[in-house]
C-alpha cells in the first residue's frame, strides 16, 4: 500500500478520502452523498462532454499543495454581489467537480487489479530475503571453523616467502646503487685516458640502470650527478674534436668520431668540427702575426692584443714580411691538411660500412646511419669552400696590410711565389680558383709594378747615358734561357709555374706527378725552403775575356781552308737577313771564303754582339715574364711595360746614332714609313720631350709625364766624328746589332708571351711585334748611312769630274784619273773596316748596309758629276761609260755585294742621251728618281745634237709640270 501511496504521490493524485479532506468546510457541506455519487457515476454522460468540463477547469488548481482554493474563489468575487450570478457559478464549479471525482474514481478502479497482483510479489519477495538470511548465517560459521583449522597458518608461509624474495632483490638493488655510486671514479680515469667512447658507453649504461632504479630516493641525486658527467665528457669531447683541426691523429680523431656516435650527435659533431676549423684559422693566422709584430715592436707599450687581426697586419715591417707569410702559409696548410684528412677518414669509413642491411630494427638503424653519412659528406664538401674562403681573406688581409712598392724586386717574387703556391693549394684543396687572392695579389703587383717599372725606365736611361757601346763579352752558345731570370720557362714545377698551369700537367701526367696533399700528406710542408730554392741556381754565360778558349784567341786572324772549321749554321744558313732568303743553291768553299772576307768576324763563334745595357733590358724582361707567368690577370700591364722598355732601347739607339737631317734631301727613303710611324709614336707616347726644356713640368699634365720618360743623351765618351774609327763604326754596330739581336730575342718569346696574354688584348702584342721589334733591323738604314757618307769624300770626286773634258771628239782608251781616286777611297774604306772589324765583329748584313749605302752615294755623285756637264758629245757619253765600266770592274773585287747597287741608275743615266725627242719625253715622265736638275741638264746637253729648242722647250715644261706638285 506504502508504494501504491508513493507512486500516487509522484503522479501528484490522491485517494478520494484525501481529496475529500482537503475540502474546505464549506464544501464539505456541499457534498452530494453516496447514493448521489452513485447516481452520477450511474448517469451515463458523455466522455466528450465530460473531458470538456474537466478542461474548462482553471489551471491554477492543478498547481502545488500549498494552493488556497477558497481564497482564490473569494478573490475572484466582483466588488457587487448578484446572487444569480453566484448560484450559476456554484453549480459549474460543482459539475467541474463532479467530472474530476468521477475520472478519479474510474482511474482507480481501472488500476486495482495491478495492485493486487504487485501486492502479491512483494509478499513472495520478503519470504525468499528471510531464508536468504539463514544461508548467509549458516555459510559464516563454517567460514570461521575452516580458517581456525587451515588457512592462517599456510598464507603465513607464503607471505614470509614473498617477503624474503623482496628482500633479496632490495639487496642485489642496493648493491648495483652503491656501484654506480663508485663510477665517478672510473669515469674520470677513462677521460685522463683520452678513452672517450669507454666513457660514455659507461655513463649511457649507468644511466639506463639508476632509471630501473628511480624509485629511490637517493638515485635521484645519482641521476643528476650522471648527467652532470655526461655534460662534462660532452665538453672534453669537443675540446678533443677541436684538437684535430691543427694535428689531425687517425686513432685520436676515430675515437672522437666514436664517442659522438654513441651520443647519437653525429650531425651535431660535424656542425661543430666546421665551427672549430673556422676558429683554428683565426686563432692561427692572429697568433703568427701577432708574434711577429710583437717581436719587430720590442719593447713598444702597444696592446696589439685587443687589436683586429686587419689592423695587426699593418703592423708587420717590411723585414719580417715575408718570414711571416711563409709562417702564415705553413701554419694555414696544416689546417687545411687536417681538413684533407678528416675528409679522407669518412670516404675510408663509408667504403668500409657500405655493406648490406639485415632485418628488423638494424635495417632501421642503418637507414640512420644513411642519413648521418650523407649529412657528414654533404656537409664537408660544402666545407672546402667555406674553409678556403676563410683562408683567402686571411691572406687578403695580409697583403693589402702592407705597402709592397717599395719591395726589392727578388723580395716581390718570393711573395708573388708564395702566394701562387697557396693558390695552386687551394685549386687542389677545393678546385677554386682563388678570385679573392688573385684580385688583392693584383691590386699590389700593378701597384707595385707601376712603380718599380718607372724606376727601371729611370736606371735603364741611366745605363744608356753611361753606356760607352763597347762588346760585353759572352760566350757564343748564349741564350736567353741560361740567365737565371729565364730559368722558370723550363721549369715544369716551379713555384713560378700558375696553380691552373699545374693543374693541367698533373692531369695529364696525374699517376707521375703527385699532388701538394699526397706528396705532404705524412710529413713536410709545401712552404718549406721556399727562399733557399730560389738561390740555388748559377749561371755561366761571359766568356772569360771575349773569347771561348786561348786557341780560338790564337787562330782568330788566321785564315782556315777546311770546311770543318766552320760552324755548321755557316755552312747552311747564309741567309740575307734583308730579305729572308737562303740561297737556292748549295754554298761552295770559295764562296765561303768570299762571304768570310765580307763578314768581318773578330773569332769563328759568331758570339752575340750586345752590351751590358742589352743583357740588363734582357734580365729586365725576364723578370717581367716571372711576374707576368705568375700573375696572369695583369699580363697585359706587363707586356705593355715590357714593349716599353724595348722601345726605349730602339729610341736611344736612334737618338744616339741614326739621327741626321740630310736623311730626306738624300731621296734615298733610308727610314721607312713604318719606321717613321713607330718612332713618332715612341716619341709621342714616352718621351718626356718638356723635360728637354728650362720650365721643365710647367707645361702638361703631371700624370701624362709621369708615365714618360726624359730622352736620354750619349755619352761624351763616345766619340762619332773621328774619321780613323770611321765615325764611330764600332760603337755603332755594337749599338744598331746589340738592338737587332734583342729583338731576336723578342721573337723567340712571342709563343710565351701569345699564350699569357688575354685574348682581347693580342692584336695589341701583334701590332708591338709587327710595329715595333720587326724594324729593329731597319735602323741598320739611317745609322750606317751616316759612316757611308762621311767616310769616302765624295765632294773631291765632283770637283775632280768637274775638271773633265766631255765634248771630246774622239773616243778614249783610257778612263779618267777621278775613277782612280774614288777606288782608292773604297779600298781606303775596306781597310779601315777591317781594322774596326778587329775589335767589334762586323755581321755579313752591317758589311752588306755598309757597302751598298757607300755604292748608291758613289753612283749619285758620278750621276750628279755627270748632270754637271756643260756640254757633252757621243764620244763624252762613250767615256762616261768606259768611266763607270772600269769603276764596277774594280768594285766588284772589293765587295761581294751583287749585284751592285744603282748600276742602273747610273747606266739608264748615262744612255739618255742619245734617246730622241719622244723618247725623251717617256723618260723624263716614267724615271722620276732622277732631280729636275739632272733631267733639265739632260735636254740642256742634247739641244742641238738631236732636239732643237723648240723640243727642249717642250722638254723643259714637261720637266716642270713634274715639279709643280713637289712645291
């Protein structure tokens, strides 16, 4: 009854008793009674009709408990009564009421079967929880009995076993706690050992154990003590790491690489390995200088310990310049030769680990390993360029910390040897090609060649002012390459030698030829003895007094028959050196002994003929190639300094010898055009000509004249007017063939000289070859003229013609007396070249100058003697002939020359005479060599023989309108 009670509680429904108790008395009053009710429930309404009324009723009396339905009625009231009105809303309050007690009603009893039927269960329930109790009592009791009789005593076995097995584990625990405990010890032994990998195999191991162990409270001060060891080890470790970047150790360097394994840091290593080279070539470079600048200073209260390495360099005295490059290098090459190793150690161990995966969790640390090594490789090789960069503005900063222009020259080579030895360094290091070292090593090479070159123009003006143009003495087989400025051309490893030069022979020789790494791989360093072997070498090129031996000094005059005398070359190459050609037929002896009276040879070795100012120009030049082979990017710089020097020689040796006005009243076209143009361009470009003058560096601008070079002046020792020496002969073939042989030497540098220089500027280098060194031989011209010229006096020979009768009418036998005299002056001549020929060799080509310039100013002179003539007959001409015959006759026995020069001009001179009037208006218009003077004597002399003087009129105008464009 209680859980119908409670169901209906929840439902908010109460039984009709309760419902009827909670009437008000009044109502209660009102009530209908049983028989009423009966008679409601009896009367059949409609469920329609009484759900509505059910609804009409208000809401608030479904409210809560508390609700106060009279009050809510009174409430309602309106403030006048109508009793009507009152009646009626009683009675639907009464209906409503009704209706609800009657849904009651049937609710109830439509439920009461249910109840009865739970009623029921409930009663069976609290039967079955009775005997429940009983069993449950009954099963305690034998509980209690069992465990008096059996189980305390068996469970107490097993607990004190179990508690002993515990106690056994604690124990084995506390001793493995008290090891560890004790590792430090070890640990700090395996460190002084250097056995790092042993190191942190141990502190990994004791690790893992004190985390089996972390519930312990005293593991946990252990634990951070472990892990304060490991830091430490990690410390020692990368200070071991950083050992390796100076000395590289193979056992030292695989047990770093080990440790950082066992680590896992591997990638981490190698990060740091990159910093610490980066460091090593600091703390290197800084404390090599840094010792020399100290040591140069003394005493000196200068802090150069704060100062950037940049301003320390510009501490370095010129003294202990090189010594500390050469340090500097030494120490940088044991850097990069640890680097070298380092790399070779990985390549070693990747070709060793380079084997097949197993399965499972190998195959996964393997692919680990992969990744490591890769990142290992990839990060050294982008490690040579880093280096190598380092290395070079190290050594930048060095060379631009210093002034180098006023550097001896041998001094400025060892640097620039140096240098390109590191440069040939890093080519092999990292295949660079050193742009940051070339270009500060350029920028101190053109300054200091700017400078140095000057001065060499200045001394080489003074050498050639106080040069007296006698023979310097050398041995016939000289040559160029044996002068120790030449040595480097045929050096095939020389310092001298540029990186990439090398680079290419040691790739096409590489099994014969080693690399800087491989050949310095163990011991030795590239930069050692680098000074010392520059001093090594000798030369031996003078010849002990201008002779090879005492027999040659003894056979020098006397005359030699046999072919084996002479030198091969003599046998084979008598070559005109004017027009390049052999002689198409082979040389017989008596041609031979011909040449050899033409050729005035002071001994039969053909020595050079130079001075001591051509070998200085010649060392100069070797030096110049030196700096140039080294320092390819300012080749041009140099050879255009080079071509300079050249020209200056060829100006002072026409300066000096070759210059004279009478060169173009001559008509003899001594200097050619080319000629002409090269030495108005020498004069214009390098000749300082303000120099000259009183206001010297008034006038010009100053940077224009301080790449020229004042015109240098002969020394008053050489003496060009005595006419016993025949004006100077010997100093001028010493002079003019000294020239002439330095150009040879040009030409057989040109291949070298071709291949070092830019691409862009070799039509400069062919322009100063075919300009410039290729008319060296021309000036044999102008400088010989002025001896043909003095040394005969052809003045005599035109008074002595002068004299001469030449409108004889009857044809002579004999020749005249001034043919005599001219011959007489030619063999006056050859004998005074002979007598020059004993102190100076005169060369087959100066013979040959010699004798045609003397030859051709004969002929002018006996053609101007013959234009002289007044009056002429046939006979006169006939003797002119006969004259001219006897003088080639006796000629042609003095001189090998052939043929003779201005035979013709002489001859075609000479038959003019008889030519008629047509033909002499051909003549006159096609031989233009001919003066106006000679042609107008010409038809002067011919008028009435055959031209009258209206033919000479004609004659005379033609002659004249050839004139006119002269004026």
């Amino acid at each position: 009854m209680q859980k119908i009670k409670s169901l209906m509680a929840r439902q908010g429904l109460k039984s009709p008793q309760e419902s009827m108790a909670d009437l008000s008395p009044v109502e209660n009053l009102r009530i209908p009674s049983k028989e009423e009710l009966r008679e409601m429930r009896e009367q059949s309404i409609d469920p329609q009709a009484e759900q509505e009324i059910i609804n009409s009723v208000e809401e608030v009396y479904f409210s809560n408990d508390s609700f106060d339905m009279v009050q809510h009625e009174l409430e309602k009231l309106p403030p006048e009564l109508n009793l009507q009105e009152l009646e009626e809303h009683r009675d639907k309050l009464k209906r409503q009421q009704a209706a609800v007690s009657k849904k009651v009603a049937d609710l109830i009893l439509e439920k009461q079967p249910s109840y009865v039927k739970e009623l029921e269960r409930v009663t069976a329930l609290q039967s079955n929880l009775q005997m429940a109790a009983v069993i449950c009592t009954n099963a305690r009791r034998q509980l209690s009995v069992s465990k008096e009789g059996f189980t305390e005593a068996s469970l107490g076995l097993l607990a004190n076993q179990r508690r002993r097995q515990l106690l056994t584990g604690l124990l084995k625990s506390l001793r493995t706690i008290k090891t560890l405990q004790r590792t430090d010890v070890r640990l700090s032994e395996m460190l002084e050992e250097e056995d790092y990998p042993g190191a942190i195999q141990l502190c990994l191991e004791c690790q893992k154990a004190a985390s089996t162990f972390k519930h312990y409270s005293c593991i946990s001060e252990l634990n951070s003590k472990l892990q304060d060891t490991l830091e430490q080890i990690e410390e020692q470790l990368d200070v071991a790491l950083s050992k390796t970047c100076k000395h590289f150790d193979v056992s030292h360097y695989t047990k770093v690489q080990l440790a950082y394994t066992l680590l896992g840091k591997t990638q981490t290593a190698m990060d740091q390995l990159h910093m610490h080279f980066t460091q090593a070539i600091h703390n290197t470079v800084f404390q090599v200088v840094l010792g020399y600048v100290e040591l140069c200073a003394g005493n000196a209260d200068t802090k150069f310990q704060k100062m950037q390495y940049k301003d320390l360099c510009t501490h370095i005295t010129t003294d202990s310049y090189i010594p500390c490059l050469t340090d500097l290098c030494k120490a940088l090459w044991e850097v990069m030769l640890s680097y070298h190793r380092t790399m070779q150690w990985h390549e070693e161990q990747d070709k060793q680990e380079a084997t097949p995966a197993p399965d499972g969790a190998a195959a996964a640390k393997s692919d680990e390993l992969v990744v490591d090594r890769s990142y290992v490789k990839k990060k050294l090789e982008h490690g040579l360029t880093r280096i190598w960069q380092d290395v070079q503005l190290k050594v930048k900063a060095y060379i631009l910390g210093t002034d180098m222009s006023n550097f001896k020259y041998d001094d400025f080579i060892v640097v620039l040897d140096v240098i390109s030895k590191l440069m040939q360094v890093g080519e092999e290091f990292c295949g660079s090609k050193s742009e940051v070292l070339q270009e500060s090593i350029k920028r101190q090479s053109v300054n200091y060649f700017k400078n140095y070159h000057r001065a060499r123009l200045e001394e080489l003006r003074m050498f050639l002012e106080n040069e007296t143009w006698e023979l310097c003495p050398v041995k016939s087989n000289f040559n160029i390459a044996q002068l120790h400025e030449f040595k480097f051309m045929g050096q095939c490893r020389s310092p001298s030698v540029s990186p990439s030069k090398q680079a290419t022979s040691s790739s096409t020789a590489a099994h014969e030829e080693l690399s800087l790494f491989q050949q310095y791989l163990q011991e030795g360093n590239p930069f050692e003895m680098h000074i010392e072997e520059k001093e090594e070498e000798t030369e031996d090129v003078l010849a002990s007094n201008g002779y090879e031996s005492d027999e040659l000094e003894k056979n020098v005059y006397q005359d030699y028959d046999s072919d084996s005398d002479v030198a091969e070359e003599l046998k084979q190459d008598f070559v005109d050196e004017q027009t390049g050609d052999a002689p198409l037929k082979s040389v017989s002896r008596e041609t031979i002994r011909s040449k050899r009276k033409s050729d005035y040879n002071l001994n039969k070795t053909n020595a050079p003929i130079l001075t001591n100012t051509t070998l200085n120009v010649i060392r100069l030049v070797g030096k110049y190639m030196q700096m140039m082979n080294i320092l390819k990017p300012i080749a041009f710089d140099v050879i255009h300094c080079v071509s300079q020097l050249f020209d200056y020689y060829l100006y002072a040796v026409y300066t000096f010898f070759g210059r004279n006005d009478m060169y173009e009243s001559s008509g003899l076209g001594l200097i050619s055009s080319r000629l002409r143009t090269t030495l108005n361009r020498i004069q214009e470009n390098l000749i300082d000509m303000e120099a000259l003058g009183e206001n010297a560096g008034v006038h010009g601008p100053a940077e224009d004249r301080k790449e020229k070079v004042p015109s240098p002046h002969l020394s008053q020792l050489v003496v060009l007017t005595n006419s016993g020496t025949l004006y100077g002969l010997a100093q001028r073939v010493v002079a003019t063939e000294s020239l002439v042989f330095l150009a040879e030497q040009f030409e057989s540098l040109q291949s070298h000289l071709d291949t070092m220089m830019p691409a862009a500027k070799k039509p400069f280098l062919q322009q100063f070859y075919s300009q410039t060194v290729s008319t060296a031989s021309e000036l044999r011209k102008p400088i010989y003229w002025i001896v043909a010229a003095k040394a005969i006096d052809y003045e005599q020979m035109l008074l002595l013609m002068s004299g001469v009768k030449w409108d004889i009418r009857e044809i002579m036998s004999q020749h005249n007396v001034y043919v005599d005299v001219l011959l007489k002056e030619f063999e006056e001549f050859n004998k005074r070249l002979g007598d020059v020929s004993r102190h100076v060799r005169i060369p087959l080509p100066v013979s040959n100058v010699l004798w045609e310039h003397c030859i051709r100013l004969a002929n002018r002179t006996l053609v101007e003697g013959y234009a002289n003539v007044k009056k002429c007959s046939n006979e006169g001409r006939a003797l002119m002939q006969l004259d001219f015959q006897q003088f080639l006759m006796k000629l042609e026995k003095l001189t090998d020359l052939r043929p003779i020069p201005d035979k013709e001009f002489v001859e075609t001179y000479i038959k003019a005479y008889y030519l008629t009037e047509n033909d002499m208006e051909q003549f006159i218009k096609n031989h233009r060599e001919y003066s106006m003077k000679q042609l107008a004597n010409l038809v002067n002399v011919c008028l009435g023989s055959h031209i009258n003087k209206k033919a000479r009129q004609k004659l005379l105008a033609a002659i004249d309108d050839i004139d006119r464009p002269k004026r």
